[in-house]
C-alpha cells in the first residue's frame, strides 16, 4: 500500500518452520538491494502469521522491495 508519506508492506505466512527473522530488502531500481529492517519470525507455527512494515524513507517513483528468511 502507497501513500504520500511512507509504504506499508503486508505479507501472510501459513506455515513457519525454524523461521528465525525476516529481512526486508529495498532498491530503488530493482537490481541493487540493501537490508533496511528486520522482523523477529514465529518460529515454528501452523496457523497464519500476520506481519507489516512501514517504510518512511520510500523515494518518488519506483521503490522495489523483497524478503529474506533466516532459518534458526
């Protein structure tokens, strides 16, 4: 989701196993990534995980962004 001020990014998981923390990855032209957070996963969980992030720093035009998960 877009606003004038910040992006919001919303993403589900089902099914977590020894998922230890998401990275979240942004570039501004979709081939150069650098980390700009990372949120604590549920570890090993069976039903649905809600998670967001708000990126306040997002640039006018294009902002690419991609999760990374690290396995305990």
């Amino acid at each position: 989701k877009t606003n004038e001020d910040y992006v919001r990014l919303d993403w589900s998981t089902a099914d977590e196993t020894n998922n230890a923390y998401f990275t979240i990855e942004r570039s501004f032209n979709g081939e150069d990534f650098e980390g700009i957070r990372t949120l604590v996963g549920a570890g090993n969980s069976q039903e649905v995980n809600n998670y967001f992030f708000v990126d306040k720093d997002a640039k006018s035009g294009n902002n690419f962004y991609r999760l990374r998960q690290a396995e305990t």
